[in-house]
C-alpha cells in the first residue's frame, strides 16, 4: 500500500507499489544530496532577500537543512522510495524537523528546475575532478617521456615497423591525446555553468524572485535565458558524456598497446606484479587484465553516451520524466572514466620498459630506408629515383637475410653511385632519429624541448585553477 505523497491534493487514491518502485529515482539520486541542499539554500535565502520569505522562515530552512546534511552525512537518515526522489525526501524530513517553514520552501520553484540545478551543480564538479585526473596522468607521462628521451624503439605504421622514435616522443603522443581531453572538458564547463533554477515547472514564477542573485551563490557564470529549454536541455549532460568516451577510446588505445608489448612477442614493457594477475590454470601466466579492463570498460562509457542521446531523442518541451533517466548513465560513466585514470596513472608510474628490447626491434624491418632515400635527395637523386633504388637495396637485404646498415659499401654502391662512406650514420637508429629534429619531430632533443613544453602548459592549467 502506497504512502500519501506530497503532491497527492487531487488524487483519491495512493500509488500502486509497482509504480513507486518503477518511478522512484531515490536509489540513485540520494547522491545528489550535497549539490540539492546547497541549491535549496540558495532558493530560500533569495526568497528571504525578496521579502517573499521570512527571515525566521529562511533561517529555520538553512539550518534544518544543515542539519539533515550532517544525519545523512553521518548514515542517520533513512531514505525512502514512497518519496521518490532526493527532492522529496530532504523536503519532507525538513517539514519533520522545522514545520510550517519547510512546507514554504518550494515557494517559486519545481523540482523541475531544481533537479536540473542540482545536475549541473554535480556535473560541474565532475568536470573539475576529471580535469585534475587528467592533469596527474600527463604529468606521470611526462615524467616518464623525459627519462626515455633518448631511448630508440620501432615507430609503428600497420603495426608494421616504420621508423625509428624514441620511447619518450611516444609518451608525449599519449600525453598529447589527453591535453585535449583536458581542454575538451574545460570548454564543456562554460556551457554547463548555467543557472536553470527560477524556471520552475517550465514557465517561470509569478514571484519576484532575483534569478541573478542564486545563480551567484551558486557560483554559476549566469542564469540560463529561457525557463522552456532550461528544464528540458540535456545537453550538458551529453556533451560531457561525449567527452569521457574520447577520454576511454584515448585510454584504450594506450592500454591496447601496452597489452601488445607486455606479449612475449614485444617484450617491450612489463607492467608490475602488482598490476597483472595471473591465471588459473597456466601457472606461467602473468596478464595484463587491468589494461585490459581499461579497454573493455570504453565499451559502457560509449554506451552511456548512446543512451544520453537517445533519452532526448524526439522529447518535446518541455520536462518530460524521461529526463530522470540521465543519471545512472553520467554517474556510471563519470566514475568509470575517473577509476581508469587512476589506475593507468599508478600502472604507467611503476611499469618498466625494456629499452634494450625495443632498441632491438628498431634494429630490425629495414626502419632506416627512408633515411637511406633522403640521403640520395640531398645528393641531388630525385626523390621517387631514390625511392625505387633504396627498395631494390631492401629486396637484395631481404634475400640475403642483411638489414641495410649490414650491407657493404660495395653493395651499398651497386644500388647507386651517390652512395659513400658517409652513409652508415645515416643508416644508424641514432643517426635516424637525431635527424629529425623540427618541432614535433622525434630526435631526442626536440622531445626535451617537447617535454619542456608540455610542463609549461600543464602548470599553466594548475595556475590558471589556482590548484
Ligand atoms: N526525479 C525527477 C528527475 O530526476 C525529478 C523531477 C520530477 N519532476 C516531475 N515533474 N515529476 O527528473
């Protein structure tokens, strides 16, 4: 048997119980507690300074509301899904404690503005944990690239040796991916940080509420312009979540890798014993699942994402109770997103490289022919002449089981008469990469120049948060 709600007036008879339990959202928005108390708080002192409260009515609200912060902060208070959501069960324990006062708060509000208040309020500290989350993965990547910028290994092209690079370009390309998502999350908070409350239901007040004023004490840039689009927009919920699944398809590539060179094949990384697990059966195993698991949980978060564009997909204006449905997915996917930062964060700070491993496979797939063809350029060769000549020199290494650098001067010579003496620095993994050395290029001193770079950058971003 159902419970009298809040809203009952015009009804006659109580909720069935199976729709309590389909509609509640309790079980999950409870969470929303803090960010909910405080926009409370904001509501009733505005009302308070418009003179549509008393002063004891504001003052009896802010500290009952103060006071069931710290019961449900302290496991005191018990929830209740016959009260459906957070809003309601904060409003009706208030009304417990303070009386009549509690029952005045709701003056010029819905929880239709309220509950979209409380979610940009929460989504706007995601944004800011996710930042920082992102900012101590690059650092450890940075760390990293700066004690192997100088340490050669096969740059990749189908997963085919291309060209030498050294180990810390890599990182730094890793690093690259998640400044963006760092700024990609920056540039979401300004579209988020908009204050919804004061469209009530959907239409505005009749009261003379100061919409500026709330959105100032919640630290919100201004508030939102149109009371129809401010309680049904999601897209502050969306466009974040399609943010955190370019963060996951950014981790799952790095840990795809890592996978990869933690094989017996590569050998080029080994993760740790405290981050691999090993097997059941084969007793030899040591495997790489948290990278794993970082790669498979991309899957929920792009899912989440799917499921946020959906929700709105064909809603008309304005709140539609569909809109409750943005929760799980962003709560899932926030602390998916913030769990598999710290872990690739901690994995990345403790794994060791093999560089000898990697210095080895360099060694090997032909990797300096392009530096063999722009030798016989700056000779005067034209480039595709050169081209062709350097692919007849692989063809004989091929044949007779020789990488180029092994190949007499002689040899070297009956491919073209350009080439001297000259040409085995330019065939070496050292003399590779130290020639590339432009900005974003791969030679060890271009990449401390790199590394020197991103530090600014990235103490910029503390700066500028004043972290
Ligand atoms: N729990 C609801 C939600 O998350 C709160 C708003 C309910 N509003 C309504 N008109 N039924 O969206």
């Amino acid at each position: 048997m159902g419970q009298k709600k809040l809203w009952g007036g015009r009804f006659t008879k109580t909720t069935s119980r199976t729709v309590e339990t389909f509609t509640e959202s309790v079980s999950f928005d409870a969470r929303l507690y803090r960010v909910d108390i405080r926009a409370s708080k904001a509501h009733a002192r505005m009302l308070g300074a418009q003179h549509i409260l008393s002063h004891e009515d504001v003052e009896a609200i802010c500290g009952g509301l103060d006071g069931i912060e710290s019961d449900i902060e302290n496991g005191k208070f018990s929830w209740s899904d016959a009260l459906e959501d957070v809003h309601m069960n904060i409003e009706a324990r208030l009304t417990e404690r303070i009386g009549d006062a509690g029952k005045r708060l709701h003056t010029a509000r819905s929880r239709n503005d309220q509950v979209v208040t409380d979610m940009r309020l929460f989504v706007r500290e995601a944004l800011d944990q996710l930042a920082k989350c992102l900012q101590n993965l690059q650092d450890v990547l940075i760390a990293r690239a700066d004690q192997h910028a100088a340490d050669i290994m096969p740059g990749f092209t189908h997963l085919q040796v291309a060209q030498p690079v050294v180990l810390g370009h890599y990182l730094l390309a890793w690093a690259a991916m998640l400044q963006r998502d760092e700024r990609r999350f920056e540039d979401a908070r300004v579209r988020v940080n908009i204050c919804p409350l004061g469209s009530a239901a959907l239409a505005g007040t009749s009261f003379a509420i100061d919409r500026q004023m709330t959105s100032d004490l919640l630290g919100f840039d201004r508030p939102c312009d149109n009371s129809l689009d401010a309680v049904s927009d999601r897209d502050f919920v969306i466009e974040p979540m399609a943010d955190l699944s370019l963060v996951m398809i950014h981790l799952s590539r790095m840990a795809e890798e890592l996978v990869l060179w933690s094989t017996e094949q590569y050998r080029f990384v080994d993760l740790g014993d405290t981050f691999c697990t090993g097997s059941s059966i084969m007793p030899q195993k040591k495997n790489p699942d948290v990278a794993e698991l970082i790669r498979g949980k991309t899957a929920r978060v792009c899912g989440h994402q799917m499921a946020m564009l959906m929700l709105m997909k064909g809603q008309p204006l304005a709140y539609n109770r569909d809109n409750q449905e943005d929760k799980e997915p962003f709560f899932d996917a926030y602390e998916t997103v913030v769990t598999s930062l710290k872990v690739m964060t901690e994995m990345l700070a403790q794994a060791s490289f093999h560089v000898e491993n990697m210095r080895l496979a360099a060694a090997q797939g032909y990797s300096t022919a392009t530096d063999l063809a722009e030798y016989l350029v700056r000779k005067g060769v034209p480039f595709r002449d050169a081209h062709t000549v350097v692919g007849q020199a692989v063809r004989y290494g091929v044949e007779n089981n020789k990488q180029l650098y092994e190949l007499s001067l002689e040899t070297l010579q009956s491919f073209s008469a350009h080439i001297g003496e000259d040409v085995f620095g330019v065939l070496s993994l050292e003399g590779s990469v130290n020639a590339r050395k432009h900005v974003g290029g791969t030679a060890p001193s271009q990449v401390r120049l790199a590394i020197a770079r991103a530090r600014v950058a990235l103490q910029q971003t503390l700066d500028s948060k004043g972290a």
